[in-house]
C-alpha cells in the first residue's frame, strides 16, 4: 500500500513535467502557427473576394384539395389512386420547365445587372442605379456582356465587345433562335430614355428612380446582360432537382 501511495506523487509529477515539455516545444515552434494563422487569413480572403455569391431559396407549398367532392368522385368513379395521381399532376406542374420560365418573367431576370469591384464582378439585381427596358416586340441578343459608364443624370455610355455566332431571342414565339449572329465591338453615348438598336438589340436604360442619383455613379463600372431565358429556366430546374430543396406538405 505505501509502495501504491508513494508512485501517485511521482505520477503526477511526470505528467507535470511531459505537459511543461510539451509547453516548451509548442513555444519554440511558434512561428509555425503564425504562418499557419496568415494562410488562413489569406485562403479567406480570396474565396470571399473571387468567389461569386450563391443565394437559396426555400419554400413550403400547401396544396389542399376539396375531400369531400374528391371522395364523392372515387366513389363514383372506382378510381381510388386519383387522389394521388392529382397530387403528382401538381408537384409536376411546379417542377415543370414552362412553370419555371413563367416564374423568371414574373421576377423580370430578361436582365442581369453587375458591379465592378476591385476583384470581381458583382450582381446587383434590384441596387442597380438605372434598369433596362427592352422592346418586346424585337428579337434581342443574348449573353452579350454590355458594359455600361454613367456619365451624369442625363447621359450614360454603353459598350460592347466583338462577339461570333451570337444567339437572339424571340418574345413573340417565347424561344430562343440560333441566329449565329456576328457582333462588332461598338461604344455609344446616349441620353438616359433613349433606345438603342444596332446587332440585333434594341433597349433603352432609364435611371431608378427608387435610387437617389449620387455622383460616384461616375466612378463605378457597371454592365448588364440580356438572358436567354430557355438557358435560365434550364438551370434553374437543373440545380432544384440536385439540391432537392423543395419541401411539399399534402393535406
């Protein structure tokens, strides 16, 4: 017992000495961690600076139905997987492609707007100074970056660069045409209101009203895009059937 008694000390002891050891070894490796420290700080500096923001969206539909006529209708019918078949007609339609294009339009994405930031190009959606309004009536070039300088609250300069096998789109039939239209590089100054219609475009920026004007407009290089909406309704079912985000509640 006092042989147990005595090795308790000596236990601790050797412990005490392996943590002081170990102390001393992480101290005079110490310039390890501080290199270790600024990568981190670095790697995290360029993913939130280059990488560009992803954005998700998650909602709950409620699809309820009428029992009793539904009842009242198997009874009639025998066809006692009806119930469910309608319910898979509805998750069908809002999974569908043409609800999914209905849905861009209702959301106005004809266009995307950017900001350029010292690293990046950043999408500014609805904090846009000015807004472009496209003539419906016209087929419009798509996926053509458009490179916009504000000059003052009444002019504004656009710009584009020379662009093969370019594709248009046509409201009027709700589809995208391979038109393998060349573009020419082109930059124009125009007042804020005034359409434009050259290469297979036609559209008009008008200031938001919604934002007040400030002069550092000047100083920011902004551009825009006209969307193929074929493209983006595409996408957009793509990503949802990978995510698998949506959530659907029968009652």
């Amino acid at each position: 017992m006092a042989t147990n008694n005595n090795s308790l000390p000596q236990q601790e002891e050797q412990s005490s000495i392996d943590l002081k050891e170990l102390m001393f070894k992480m101290l005079d490796k110490w310039y390890y961690f501080v290199i270790c420290l600024i990568v981190s700080i670095l790697v995290f500096f360029v993913v939130s600076k280059f990488t560009t923001t992803q954005y998700q969206a998650k909602a709950t539909l409620l699809i309820k139905s009428n029992e009793n006529a539904l009842s009242q209708l198997t009874l009639l019918s025998n066809d006692f997987g009806k119930n469910k078949a309608n319910f898979q007609n509805e998750i069908g339609q809002i999974q569908s492609f043409s609800m999914a294009k209905r849905t861009i339009k209702a959301l106005d994405f004809y266009v995307n707007y950017y900001q350029r930031s010292k690293f990046k190009k950043v999408e500014i959606y609805k904090d846009s100074p000015y807004f472009v309004e496209l003539d419906m009536f016209k087929l419009q070039t798509v996926n053509l970056p458009i490179e916009v300088q504000i000059l003052s609250k009444d002019k504004v300069q656009i710009s584009y660069k020379d662009k093969n096998n370019s594709s248009q789109y046509d409201y009027g039939q709700d589809m995208l045409i391979e038109s393998n239209l060349s573009i020419k590089g082109k930059e124009t100054t125009l007042n804020f209101g005034q359409w434009y219609e050259a290469d297979g475009m036609k559209f008009r920026l008008i200031l938001n009203e919604d934002i007040p004007f400030k002069n550092n407009f000047t100083k920011v290089n902004y551009s825009f895009v006209i969307n193929d909406i074929d493209k983006i309704a595409k996408d957009f079912n793509s990503t949802k059937n990978r995510s698998n985000q949506q959530r659907i509640n029968y009652n």
